[in-house]
C-alpha cells in the first residue's frame, strides 16, 4: 500500500510539470498583456512596468526563472495584487472555499444520497419522477440563476439572511452561498446514486441475499449500498477539487472572500503569475484527490487491492 | 416600498433635520461597496479609483480636493508661481504623520524623486515630465537625486519646471504625489502598507485589510484638521458585481454604493430609490476610435463624416442608456475644466439633412448599395457595449454599409487597438486629471490615440503643444477650441456621449457630491442618525 502511494505521488511529478510547461506557454501565446488597458501606456513607462516583472526578458529565460522559484516555492508576485504575493493569496483564500465547500459536499451527500436511493427503491413510480424532476432542474439551472434569486428572496425580500459578505465566516453569512454551491451538486449526487443504485439491486449477490431471506432493509444497508457508491466516489474526487477551490460566480454575488474568482479573474487580466499559481495548485489537489479516491475505493471494494 | 417613501419624507421634515445635524458630530462606521479589491495601498502604485479612493483618504497631499472637487489647499497651505510658469514655491502647513513625527518638505522631494524612480513603475509618470530631469530620471538616465525639487528648509518646498504646465497642480493632488514617510520607507522596505506599519498623513489611517472581504480604515486624530472629520472609521468592501450592491444597498449593509448599477436596472431604480441614486457628469468620453492609416478603409475622411452623420446619439443616449447620459458632437467633454467648446458641424442639423448628405459622400466615395463598404467593428465584453454597437451598426446600414461586430475580453480588445489591428473600435477615456490637455495629447504627436489610430495633424499637434505652456487662461481655451476643431473637422473619430458617474449613496449620508473627477473626499462626509 505504501508503495504505492509513493509510486502514485512520484508519477504526480511529471504530471505537474507538464501541466506548468504547458500552461505557461499557453497563457503567453494568448493575446494582450498585464499592461494592456484602457489607454495605451506611453513606452518608458511600459519599459519600466515589463523590466519590473522581467517580461523584458526571453521567454525561455523567464520560464527557467519561474521554474527556479516554484523549486523554492516561490510562486511570485501577482501584477495586479501588487502588495500580495501568489502564496499569500491562496493562503488567505483557501481557507473560506475549503469551508464553504466542506459544507456544501456534506451538504449535498447527505441530501443527495439518501433521495437517490429512495428514487432507486420507488423506480418508476411517482416519487422517482418528482425527485428526479428536480434533480434535472437542479442541474439545468445555472449558479448564476441560483444565486442572485436566493439572494434575492432569503435577503432583500425576507430579510432573513444577510445578502453578502463574509463576516469572518459566521454562520448566516455561509447558509445562502452553501445552499447556491450545493444544489448542483445535490442533483448530481441523486441521479449517480439512482442509476448505480439500480444496476447494483439487479445484479446476482443480491439476488442472493434476497433468497437467503435477509429483509429487504438488511439487503439495501448491508449489501447494496456499499457497491453502489463506487461511481459516486469516483465522481466526488475531482467534484471536490472543484468545489473546495471556489466558485467565481457564488463568490462575486455573496461577496466572499475565497480563490475561485482568482481562476477567471488571474486569466482575464493576463495575472501570468497568478493564473499560474491557481493552475500548479489546482492541479496538484486534483492528483491528491484522485488518490484519495482511489485508496477509499479499496475500502469499499474488496477486490480492489493496492499490494505489491 | 410605501415604507421606505414614508421615511424618506419624514427625514426631510425640518425637525427631523435639525435633530440629524446635531447628531452628525458623534461620528459613526460608513459602509462603503468600493467598485473592487484593492491590488495595493502604495499610492504611488495604485491604478484604479476604487484605490485611489482609500489612498487619498490615507494620505493627504499638497494639493487635496474639496468636497466639490475643486482644489484646495491640502499640506501646502500656500503657494507661488514664478511669471515664467516655470518655478512652484510651496509653503507646508504644520502636520504629523500618523506616528506624531513631523511631515516635512523632505517627505515631499523623497516621494517625487521615488515616483519617477523606474522600478516603482508609476502609471501616471509622463505626467509629472514638466519636472525639470524627471524624464531622464524615469528612464534611467539620471539619478533620482537630479530631480528639480529641493527642500529649502522643513516648511518650503521648490519644484522647477523645464517648461509651464497649465495642468501641474492637478497632478499634484492625485494620489501617487503625495508625500510619503521617509523615516518609515527607508526601514520597512515593501511592506510599510500593512495595517499597523503604514504611516500616514490624511484624515484617515489604515485599520485593518482583510483581502477580498473588507479594508477598514479609522480617523487619523493626528490629521491637521482631525476636529472637522466626523467619521470614526469607514469599511470598504469590494463589491464587483453591480447587482449584489444594489443588494446590499437595499437591505442598508452599505451606505454608499460605487459599483454604479446595472443599466437594465436603471429605471427600476429611479422609481424606487429616489434621492438614493446620484448621477452626475464625468470627465470621460464614450467613442469610437477610426484607424485611419493609410490603406484602411477609414483613410478617406469623406466616409469618415458619412459615419458619424448617420449615427443618431440620442437614440443611443437616452433610449439603449437612458441614465442621463449626453449625446457628444464632441472629443473633450462638456464638464472638463479649462473652457473647450465646438462641435461637429453637422451637429444640430436635421437629419434629413444628414443623411443626404452622408449618402452623397459615400457616392462620392464609390460605395453605395451596390457596392457596399465592408467594416469590422470591435467592442470589448460589456451588456452595453453590445446593444450600442448593434445599434451603430444598424444605423450605417442606411448607407450600404455591412458591419462585421468583433467582441473579445478587454485584454485582446486594447491589445488590438494599441497594435493598430482594428477599423472601427469602442473606446473610453477617462481623464487622469481634469484638464483638455488630458485628452488632446492622447491624439498629438507620441500620444497613445494617435499610435492606435495612425491620426496624424501638424496643425494640431502644434495647437495642442502651444495650449500646453499658454499661461493665459482665456488664450489656452482658445488654443484648446482651435485644436479640438482640427481633430472634429477631420472626423478622426466618432463621439457617442459623455459619461456620468451612477452611484447609490443613502439619504442619511452629507457632505457628498457628485463631481466631474468622481472623487468623494471621505473627511467631509457625515451620516445622519
């Protein structure tokens, strides 16, 4: 097992690189500049803005600089947060979308498993269609519907909760944008778990157990949940990894504070070392979280085993 | 909604009034929803007005803004100009930086010498090349040192020019002249802008910044005006999104909302938020730039006029906008400062008149609707950059001509139009400082303009370059008139409207107004309990 989990982390090596060569390149082959704004900046000030952050420099020669510094886990400056460095701002961000979406997961398993479950055992009757009817909904209508509605009804019009803002994370605060976060999720959760729940109830062991005369609660508990998980664990790996690291959308709207608008915004303001940053750490939570996944899998799969 | 008109008007009932201004003294939190996040507080490396707006707070300059952003006396509480126009003789209040040490002329040679320093990468820098040496400092070609400022003792500062400028005290009260703490910078390196380092010499001093939740900022009791200041601390949130303001305005999270409001939301707004929702004038110019180089279809400046006669602003201005917007026959604002007039021509014909006219021309051109023109027109990603340029494109149909609508993200647009690779391209210019100059050297000899477009006038650059060290008011005006006329004659470019600033700022705020630079000293605003 240890072996493996080396073997495993010293493939993700490789992997990264790549991904840093490749998205290096690509975000320089990309049209515009950090400085590229409104007004034309007149040539000495350019000069002294590119020479500041070596863009004066070859291409090559930054990348190997770059590289040089991320050896040393130094990501660098951002251009536009210039008091900030690319480290600072992940690890002043992080925090609130790991939160944020720690509730929301949760959130969205416990809701989201047990209705598929159920709209598995009722199939084809009533239930499953109105549980699976607004699992489709919830999957059809965007975050950006989602959430300026909540906000609208729950804040401005009820005046239940506050409309944004972060608060230092208090609790009303976090209600709407986990809500907001998680009904996607919740519908994904359903339909997977259904479908997989399904499959599972139809095949031979459990046809099995049934015959031996286990009751029918003892059936789903015992022997077919636990199969049944496997395509919504393989599904949670890389949905986590999306989820903990923010969402532009939830963030803008609700006002909080964590790293998912740096993803867009690092790219659109051509933030090279930034969108960088985000892409070398997304990256590397996405080879974690696949292990993680895969490790659990033997746990769940008996017949999956990691020995040498 | 009944409620809120009720309370409004309650507010407005004189004793209601007289009760609000005597306990305005007290001093109280204004929640602010600033436009976005910060990427700094150097104010000699800040770049947009949502931190301009909290480093003039924190550092108060030799020239500072009245409520009405005219200017006023700020740590200079005098000053001379030599009859040539050429020497600036400051006289420096008694003030104290926010650690009780003295702010000296010093203070103010250290800042200049460090804004045109090449690494800290000023964004305003050409502004400042009236300075004697300041270019070859910027550049790297002389020492900081050479600088033509000199303290003459602790309370006398002396700046000499190597040529008038009509618009240097301007540049003297935006953020990046203010003079900075010498005793502070020369020991903490580039982290003296953390909350509880920072030093400062304005009404306010940096309390605490929490990056993308808020940035908090308290009253400088070592302010030289400290009594006259009657918050006690102001939050700023950087709010982006247009719609989660308004929002939070609406359930009284904020008291001022900058992020303006959306224009879909606009009229919804006037109808319900009455007093709240403030418009004003600005000094920024709403166009379309032409390419007019040689070879480009734009070249011929008979089609040029044929556009912009065909295009009805008003339709634009009040019917797609519809926000107080004025349409513009011109390229200088009508609010900026320094007295510009003229017009296009044609801009109080009928448009009848008009589009004989725009036809004729393009007869003349050899396009018609036989032969159509064919032109590419690009606006970067904005709800209303696109209704507008549908709109325009729409209205040159009339003429034969097929539009070709290029939208892309604000970095590959001005990275377009600075490499010249456009015909016709949506443009805003907003004025760094109040003067005509601002704009009129965009399209003279080595202005960013006139890379962009190719527009190139002898006549005009030598106007614009006369206006600049014309020392007579009136002269300059008309120097500034004469110049402008060449630029509309020639139709360099097509004019859609002035800008104005929405903001949503609460009945129970005072001390606030619009102005044409969009700037709200914070140490004259007051909230009413």
């Amino acid at each position: 097992m240890l072996s493996y989990i080396l073997k495993r982390l010293l493939m993700a090596i490789p992997t990264l690189l790549i991904v840093i060569t490749i998205s290096f390149f690509l975000m320089r082959i990309a049209p515009g500049g950090p400085f590229d704004g409104e007004r034309q900046l007149p040539p000495e000030i350019e000069a002294n803005l590119m020479a500041a952050y070596h863009l004066d420099e070859p291409l090559p020669m930054q990348y190997l600089r770059y590289m040089g510094n991320l050896l040393q886990g130094d990501f660098g400056p951002s251009f536009k947060y210039k008091d900030f460095s690319v480290t600072d701002l992940i690890a002043q961000g992080f925090p609130v979308s790991l939160e944020l979406g720690f509730w929301a997961i949760l959130l969205a398993l416990m809701i989201g498993l047990p209705l598929g479950v159920i709209a598995a055992l009722k199939r084809n009757t009533a239930v499953d269609y109105a549980v699976m009817g607004t699992a489709l909904a919830g999957i059809a209508v965007p975050n950006f519907v989602i959430a300026p509605l909540l906000a609208l009804v729950f804040g401005v019009t009820l005046a239940w909760l506050p409309v944004g803002g972060w608060n230092g994370g208090a609790w009303q605060n976090m209600v709407l944008p986990v809500i907001a976060l998680s009904i996607q999720q919740i519908a994904y959760i359903a339909r997977m778990m259904r479908a997989s729940m399904i499959e599972v109830l139809g095949s031979h062991f459990i046809r099995t157990a049934r015959a031996k005369g286990l009751s029918e609660s003892k059936v789903i508990l015992r022997h077919a949940l636990q199969p049944a998980l496997l395509p919504v664990l393989s599904y949670l790996g890389p949905a986590i990894a999306g989820i903990i690291t923010g969402s532009v959308v939830i963030e803008q709207i609700f006002g909080i504070p964590g790293i998912g608008r740096y993803f867009v915004q690092a790219a659109l303001n051509r933030d090279y070392t930034l969108v960088m940053g985000t892409v070398v750490f997304y990256g590397a939570l996405i080879v974690l979280l696949n292990l993680i996944v895969d490790l659990l899998y033997s746990v769940l799969d008996p017949q999956i085993r990691y020995d040498d | 909604m009944a409620l809120y008109r009720q309370a409004r008007r309650l507010l407005l009932s004189p004793a209601v009034l007289v009760l609000a201004i005597s306990s305005a003294a007290q001093g109280a939190t204004l929640e602010i929803g600033n436009g976005a996040e910060p990427g700094t507080l150097d104010p000699q490396k800040v770049n947009g007005n949502w931190e301009t707006r909290i480093t003039r707070a924190l550092f108060d300059r030799l020239i500072d803004y009245a409520a009405d952003g005219s200017l006023v006396p700020g740590l200079a509480k005098s000053w001379q100009i030599s009859d040539d126009g050429r020497t600036y003789t400051f006289k420096l209040r008694v003030a104290k930086w926010s650690d009780g040490e003295p702010i000296t002329a010093g203070d103010a040679v250290f800042a200049l010498r460090r804004l045109l320093t090449p690494t800290t990468a000023n964004h305003n820098a050409t502004l400042y090349y009236a300075i004697r040496n300041a270019r070859k400092v910027n550049t790297g070609q002389a020492d900081p040192s050479t600088l033509g400022v000199e303290a003459i003792d602790d309370r006398t500062l002396v700046i000499h020019l190597s040529e008038p400028t009509a618009y240097f005290l301007q540049a003297l009260a935006m953020s990046e002249a203010a003079p900075l703490p010498q005793h502070a910078l020369k020991t903490q390196g580039d982290d003296w802008t953390e909350p509880g380092r920072m030093l400062s010499s304005g009404a306010f001093i940096l309390e605490e910044w929490l990056p993308q939740e808020r940035i908090r900022v308290a009253k400088n009791p070592r302010f030289y005006a400290a009594k006259d200041v009657a918050l006690d601390d102001a939050v700023f949130y950087p709010i982006e999104d247009a719609g989660s303001a308004l929002n939070r305005f609406r359930t009284d999270a904020l008291d001022i909302a900058y992020s303006s409001v959306p224009s879909s939301r606009f009229s919804w707004a006037e109808d319900n938020l009455g007093d709240a929702l403030q418009v004003g004038p600005l000094v920024a110019q709403y166009f379309y730039m032409f390419n007019v180089r040689e070879g480009q279809p734009l070249a011929a400046k008979r089609i040029r006029e044929a556009l912009n006669l065909v295009v009805r602003r008003d339709v634009i201005s009040q019917q797609i906008l519809g926000m107080g917007q004025n349409s513009s026959y011109w390229y200088v604002p009508r609010t900026t400062a320094g007295g510009t007039r003229g017009a296009m021509v044609f801009a109080d014909w009928p448009m009848d008149k008009r589009l004989v006219r725009a036809k004729q021309l393009m007869k003349e051109a050899g396009y018609g609707p036989e032969r159509p023109l064919e032109l590419t027109l690009r606006y970067n990603t904005l709800e209303d950059h696109k209704k507008i340029a549908v709109a325009v494109a729409a209205m040159w149909r009339e003429l034969g001509v097929n539009v070709e609508l290029i939208n892309s993200e604000a970095a590959v647009h001005y990275s377009s139009i600075n490499q010249g690779q456009f015909q016709v391209a949506r443009y805003g210019m907003m004025a760094t400082v109040n003067d005509p100059y601002d704009f009129l050297n965009a399209y003279a000899a080595g202005g960013s303009a006139r890379k962009s477009s190719g527009y190139q006038n002898d006549r005009y650059d030598a106007l614009v370059e006369q206006s600049t060290k014309e020392l007579d008011e009136d002269k300059r005006a008309d120097l500034m008139t004469q110049a402008q006329q060449h630029l509309l004659d020639d139709y360099a470019l097509l004019p859609l409207y002035d800008y104005v600033s929405v903001h949503l700022v609460s009945p129970r705020i005072g001390g606030w107004q619009t102005t044409p630079m969009d700037v709200h000293p914070l140490r004259y605003i007051t909230i009413e309990e």
